[in-house]
C-alpha cells in the first residue's frame, strides 16, 4: 500500500501564483525521486471551528487560505530514501524561499490504510 506526506499550510492569498510556481519547482524534484502523485490544493470551503479547525492549526490569519497538499509514494522505503536525496539535492538547497511561513507548515507521513478510487470518466 502507498505512503502519503500530508501538508498543511497558511499562504497569503496575495501570493497564490507564487505558491503555485514554488509547488511546481519542488514537486518535479519529488517526482525525480519517486513520487507517485502530488496534490496542492487551494482552501475554498475551510469552515473556521468551534474548538479545532484548519485555520487555527496553522494561525491562518484573514488575509491567508488554508493550503492542504500531499506527496503519495510507493511505499515508506522509497519515500524514506527519497526525502535524504531530495534534501541534499542542489536544487532543494539553491530554492527560493517559499511564499509562506514555514514555521507554520504542519506535515506528516502516514501509511494508507483504504484507498479507494472511482471510475474517473
């Protein structure tokens, strides 16, 4: 079963066309190394929450939107092996810095469990 790095991060709504060419620059070292899909995906309906939500999560302030992205990979042996590649690739260490507050930037790994997908007619 697939390996999935999930990301979630604030980006100024302002810098939507930055974020886009950033994600496009890293997302191509990513599938050099084995990544097998590459989501972004722009908040558009990111309901703020009574005690939990998105926006908190990463201190979205107003002028920012939600972005939730992941990388899916073949299997955790080849996203760990790729991620020590990719962090130590020229590339990686030359990039820009992203349009959004890293700091903020909340990832994680996780191993699929069901992964069900529709007739894509």
């Amino acid at each position: 079963m697939s390996y999935i790095d999930g990301m979630i991060v604030a980006v100024p709504r302002a810098s939507k066309s930055d974020y886009i060419e950033f994600a496009h620059k890293m997302n191509a070292l990513f599938l050099e190394y084995g990544a097998t899909r590459l989501v972004d995906a722009w908040g558009e309906d990111v309901p703020h929450g009574k005690q939990t939500d998105f926006h908190r999560a990463v201190a979205a302030t107003e002028d920012e939107t939600v972005v939730f992205s992941w990388i899916e990979w073949p299997d955790k042996a080849t996203r760990d092996a790729a991620w020590g590649k990719i962090m130590e690739d020229p590339r990686m260490k030359s990039a820009e810095k992203p349009p959004y507050e890293g700091s903020r930037l909340i990832y994680g790994g996780f191993e699929a469990l069901i992964d069900i997908r529709g007739d894509a007619k």
